[in-house]
C-alpha cells in the first residue's frame, strides 16, 4: 500500500511539471505607446539618443541678406568741373587717405575761374589805389565827397568780386597762384578704390551718372535684410545676428543690427533693417549674398531637437524618449518653430531625458507590431 501510494503522488507530481512546461511564459506588460526592445535586439543598433538641455535658438526662419558697402565709410567722387583726363587715374585696389590725388584734368572751365581770380585781383588793387587818391585829394579840398564815396563804392565792388572768385578756387582747393587750367581730383575719405570709371583722354562732366571713383574703407560692411512684417517684434536694435556666405561653407560671422526701417513695403509685406558687419579679415566683399540667423538673446533658452526626432501622426507630433537602454516611450511634442533640420521645442519635453534622436520610425513600426499582437492575443 505504501508503495502505491507514493507511485501516485510521483505520478501527479510529473502531470503538473509537464502542464507547467506546456504553458507559454506570459510577455512582459507594456504601456500604450511603449516599446521594450529585447536586451539581444539588433534594432537597438539603430537607436541613438542625447539629453536634452536648454540652449538659444532662433526666433524665425533665416532671412536672405546683401552685402554692401558702409555708407558712412563710403564716398562717390564725381568731378565739380568739366575737362579731359590728361594723366592714368589711380588704380583699383589702392589704398588711399584724403587729399590723395585720384586724377589731373586739362579744364578749360578752371582756366576761367582762374582768369577770373586775376582779373579780379588787378581790379581790386587798381580800385584800391584810387580811393587812396581819392582820399588824398578830399583831404586837400580837390574833390567832392560824393566822388569820395563813389570810389569807396568801387572799391568795395572789386573786394567783393575778388572775394566771390577766392571762394571758388577755395572750394575747388585750388591755388590762387594757379595759372595753367588743371584741376586734380582728390579722395575725401581713407579707403580702398573699389570703382574707377575713368581712363586717360576722358571727357568729364559734373553731371555725368556713374561716379568717376568710389572709395570704402572695407573693414566695416553693411547687411541688408528684409524681414517679414510677422517678425518686425524679433529684431531689435544692438541684436546680434549669425551670417552665412557661400564663399565660406561652415564659417559664421557676427553683425549688428544698427537700423530697423520704419516703412513697411505694402507688396511685399516687410521693412529693411540694416546691420554693422566687421570684415577685420577683409573676406567678406560688397555685394554678395548671405544667409542672417536671428537668434534669442542668451537668457532666452529653449529646448532644441533635430528634425530626425520628430515623426508626425494626423495633426500631432511625437518623439520618443528612452526611460532605459530597452525601454522607449512615445510623448506628443509642441514645436513652436520648425526649421530646416532642427525644431525649437514649445512644450512636451523637459530638460534631462533622453531624446531618441535616429530611430523613432523604427521604434513606431514596432510598437504597431506591438500592438498588433496583443490584439490578436
């Protein structure tokens, strides 16, 4: 008997081993929108992630900007007078300070002027010379004082007639003991000779379009940029912006805005705001084309993300974070702003977790499968 009762316990105790065999191990339970990789997965490979953390970003979509001179460093040099170009102007590219000579012209207008200036002096001093004798002869009773008054009155014609011709040679900075009919043209403002438009045997005009010469001091450039009338609040004066050229792949250099127009173009719906650009190096040159990036001030930070973290399902966004090394969660993201390859971040997303940055199709796809075979289970 006690044989047989031991044979069946043994005999139980292997049915319940072999039902317990039988039955599946039960998956692990995961949330909705969950996904748990298993620790041996080759998918993990695919997987990479950052933590996230605040920075400064930017406030809008970058702008298309112009290079261009400093006009405050910057002069048009025309001619005031007519004449041909009897010498080789100066050459582009000189480097020039004011007073410099930028070219002689033979001028029959400063011929006049000057002949103008002698005739003038002859009349002053011979007109001088008569109020003296008659001053003479008043004196001795000879005269009468109305013909003292009228060389007075001559005499004070002829100093104001050789005035006026002094004034024009002044202003033309030409000599007074100048006879021959030449007038050099001379630079006002130290710079470079970025323009020349004049050549030897030239006929020059004072109303001729083009200016014979411009002359910019390099070093300081200008910006233009057109902003949209949506962004007009996110520029301010003193704003520090990031421009871009294609020349320079890569290289960022720092402009200040320095004036923000206060006309909108009602065609296009902007304002041209104008920024200050150092070109200590002198690789930036007038003219060229750039891309300006308007940043937040640096006590404005936000949280920032590659576009490769965003999947977008119906009117949503999402991203995934990692809460370990197999296990992801699926979060809605606000973007306030999205960029060509970044997103600044309005909310859904706090400082410290781990962003999946490549990976998150990957990670949807399976959670869809995921899911899919819990609902058949």
């Amino acid at each position: 008997m006690k044989y047989l009762v031991l044979l069946l316990i043994s005999i139980l105790l292997t049915a319940c081993s072999d039902r317990e065999q039988a039955v599946p191990k039960a998956k692990p339970l995961v949330a909705p929108g969950e996904v748990v990789l298993a620790a041996d997965s080759p998918k993990k490979a695919y997987v990479k992630t950052q933590t996230l953390a605040l920075s400064q970003h930017a406030l809008m979509e970058p702008v298309a900007g112009k290079i261009t001179y400093n006009e405050s460093l910057t002069t048009r040099v025309s001619s005031p007078v007519a004449g041909r170009v009897i010498e080789t102007p100066i050459a582009l590219g000189t480097q020039v300070k004011p007073a410099d000579k930028l070219l002689v012209l033979d001028s029959p207008e400063v011929a006049d002027i000057e002949a103008d200036f002698a005739k003038a002096q002859a009349d002053h001093t011979l007109a001088e010379h008569a109020y003296q004798r008659q001053q003479e002869l008043f004196v001795g009773k000879a005269i009468s004082r109305k013909e003292l008054e009228q060389a007075q009155d001559e005499l004070s014609r002829a100093r104001s007639e050789l005035q006026r011709t002094q004034d024009r040679l002044k202003n033309l900075h030409i000599s007074g003991h100048q006879t021959d009919g030449r007038y050099e043209l001379h630079a006002n403002l130290a710079g470079v000779v970025l323009e020349r438009h004049a050549n030897p045997g030239m006929e020059v005009r004072p109303e001729l379009e083009q200016p014979l010469f411009v002359i910019s001091d390099i070093k300081t450039l200008t910006v233009l940029m057109q902003v949209f009338e949506v962004d007009i609040g996110k520029i301010r004066l003193g704003q520090k912006l990031s421009i871009q050229v294609p020349a320079y792949p890569g290289k960022s250099f720092i402009a200040t805005v320095t004036y923000i127009g206060q006309v909108l173009d009602e065609t296009t719906r902007t304002i041209q705001a104008r920024c200050e650009l150092p070109n200590s190096e002198g690789l930036l040159l007038p003219g060229m084309y750039a891309t300006i990036q308007v940043e937040s001030a640096p006590e404005d930070q936000a949280i920032v993300i590659p576009l490769t973290a965003v999947f977008t399902e119906g009117d949503n966004d999402y991203v995934f974070v990692a809460l370990d090394d197999h296990h992801f969660k699926q979060k809605p993201v606000q973007i306030a702003l999205r960029l060509k390859d970044r997103a600044i971040v309005a909310g859904g997303l706090a400082v410290g977790e781990q962003l999946v940055t490549e990976g998150a199709l990957m990670l949807r796809a399976e959670e869809e499968v995921e899911t899919a075979s819990d609902h058949h289970d």
